[in-house]
C-alpha cells in the first residue's frame, strides 16, 4: 500500500503544478489584452482601428476558449483524483477482508465455546480435532481457535507420538478450548443435533466435553505462526 499511496501524492503533485502553469498562461494572455495602448488605439485610423479591434476580439476569443479548455481539464483531474482514492479504499478493504481469512488478524465478534478434555483410556486424538474444524466450518464458522491457536485454510493438526498433539507445528495439551465466531444459533445446533450431533457422537465414544456456551463477544487472536517465503517469487516464470 505504500507504493499506492506515493503514486497517489506524485499525481496530486503533478496535477497541482499542471492547474498553475495553465492559470498562468491564461493570466498573461488576459493581461495582454488589458494592458493594450489606448492612445495608440485613439490614434488609429477607422480602418486600422476594426483590424485591431477584430484581432484583440480574437484573442480573447482564443483565452476564453482555453480557459474553458483548462476548466475541463482541471475536472479530468479531480475526477481521476477521486476515481484513485475510492480504488485504493477498495484495495484497503480487500486486503483487510483477506488478512482477516488467512488469519493475520485478531478478530472478534459473537459465536460459541466448548471444551474437550479425554481420559487414560480414552485421550483426544488429532482425528477428533479434525472432524470438530470441519463441523464447524460447515455450520459457517468464519473464524476458529483452538487453545488460541487460530485455525485457517492452510491449518493441520497432527499427532506425531501419543500424548502429543502439534496445531500449525505449535503444541497442545488437552483440555482443548475450541472457540468459533459465527451464528451461534447454527454452529451450536449443528453440534447438538441428537445422536448424530458432534458432541452425543463424542461423549458416547468415552471422551469429556463440556457445556457448549454461546457468546456474544468471543476473541480470536491472529496466527502467528507465519512461514517465512524463501523460494516463492512474485511475477513470470524467467525460465
């Protein structure tokens, strides 16, 4: 946005220094015609007197066409002026809608909490993490966290040894606090439906999961776990 923002001002620049140069022709050409010798032209002859009228009458004819000209112009400006601005308040707000869906920001709004906890003989796998992402999404969760680590497209949970439960290469421990932002009304029917729903499905396999609870003011904070970019380029391909 950087960039933008300084093309923008060079433009403003260029169009201001534009806007003077073309008042001040006009100026002088203005002041040409007022500053014409009227004793010269009391001194004229008729004859001489109609040319000279005729040739000062088109010159302002020509200012005045150039002044109007420069009006225009000048509105040009003002109009590409303002077509930039409303551009880069469009830009603005796609970046931000995108970093709040890739998870580069911290966001907030109302949704649900829950908490899963497992015992010795039943502990929460990776598996059970997976499916209750999934159940969400589908129920249109727009952000999720687990234990404050958000989970975005590009997210994974994996469980590389027992006991041991890594989200976006980040550790877990049970219990799992789950929050998700989005309708409460279909994220916690979706997980209650009877028999079928995620949380009969689970307690019924052995594992703990507390009372489902909707909020109306739930943070989610923003993933910092970003990779660093080594081999990806912007642009073409050079080969």
């Amino acid at each position: 946005m950087k960039k933008e923002q300084k093309n923008e001002v060079i433009m403003t620049v260029i169009i201001g220094l534009m806007c003077i140069v073309l008042f001040a022709v006009m100026f002088m050409q203005f002041k040409t015609i007022e500053e014409t010798d009227i004793t010269a032209i009391e001194n004229m002859r008729e004859t001489e007197l109609r040319t000279a009228i005729a040739e000062w009458k088109g010159k302002y004819e020509e200012a005045s066409e150039q002044l109007e000209e420069n009006k225009k112009t000048i509105k040009e400006y003002n109009e590409k002026i303002a077509k930039n601005e409303e551009t880069s308040e469009l830009i603005d707000k796609d970046l931000d809608e995108s970093n709040m869906k890739l998870g580069k920001t911290d966001v907030y709004g109302e949704g649900i909490t829950i908490t899963i906890n497992g015992t010795e003989e039943v502990p929460v796998v990776s598996s059970d993490l997976i499916e209750l992402i999934n159940e969400l999404r589908y129920a249109g969760a727009e952000a999720i966290s687990i234990n404050d680590i958000r989970i975005y497209s590009a997210s994974y949970v994996t469980q590389p040894e027992e006991g041991l439960t890594l989200i976006n290469g980040q550790r877990a421990t049970a219990p799992f606090v789950i929050k998700a932002i989005g309708n409460p009304t279909y994220l916690s029917s979706t997980l209650s439906l009877k028999d079928s729903g995620y949380i009969d499905k689970y307690r019924a396999y052995g594992l703990i999961i507390s009372e489902l609870q909707t909020k109306k003011n739930i943070e989610i904070l923003k993933n910092n776990n970003d990779r660093e970019i080594k081999y990806m380029k912007e642009g073409e391909s050079e080969g």
